[in-house]
C-alpha cells in the first residue's frame, strides 16, 4: 500500500523559512496530484499548494508569493519551500496524493510553529 510521509516541520520565528518534504513509498508521486494541506488548532483544513500532472501549480491566497511547492522525480519527493512565516501559519501540514479514480491519499502530517 502507498504510503505518504511529511517531514521537515518545526518551530521557527516569524519571518523564518521552513522546506517540508513528502515522501512516497511503492509508487510514483509523478502519477498523482500532490497537494499540502493543513489544519490549525479548532479549524477546518484547507488546501495549501497543489501541484497537478501536468506542473501546474495553484496556492491559496494567503500564502501566494510565500510558499512554493515542486517536485523532484529522480527522488519521488514533493516540496513545500514557506517563507516569510507568519504565527497564523502554525498548523498541522499534510501531504495528499489523489489520481482521478480510487481514494486519496494522506500522510501523518508534521507540525509547523511559528512563534517567537
């Protein structure tokens, strides 16, 4: 069974960067749409980055020119590169991978902090 693993988060004061990674096993990450969400404390998730089949790309506004998701196919990896981070950024970050039929995939989700 394909499994999705998150890594990279951490605590980081505001204004800091962090690089996630999301890392599959026993299949090709470059068959699925990959997108981060993240879920805040008392709040719904909601849709971060997206990175389609075709390189398209799509980011909430709210983190439009901070964040940046991409690929590396040699290592079936997908990115978050954040930026400029903000306290309202602090969330739980998870990885989701879905094709056009079956289930969507989800990973553990790693912990993001932004606080001084």
């Amino acid at each position: 069974q394909v499994q999705l693993v998150e890594s990279g988060g951490g605590l980081v004061q505001p204004g800091g960067s962090l690089r996630l990674s999301c890392a599959a096993s026993k299949s090709a990450l470059s068959m699925y749409t990959v997108s981060w969400y993240r879920q805040a404390s008392g709040k719904q998730r909601e849709m971060v980055a997206s990175s389609g089949v075709n390189g398209m790309t799509n980011y909430a506004e709210s983190v439009k020119d901070r964040f940046t998701i991409s690929r590396d196919s040699t290592k079936n990896m997908v990115y978050l590169q954040m930026n400029t981070l903000k306290p309202e950024d602090t969330a739980v970050y998870l990885c989701n991978a879905r094709k056009l039929v079956g289930a969507p995939l989800w990973g553990q989700g790693t912990q993001v902090t932004v606080s001084s």
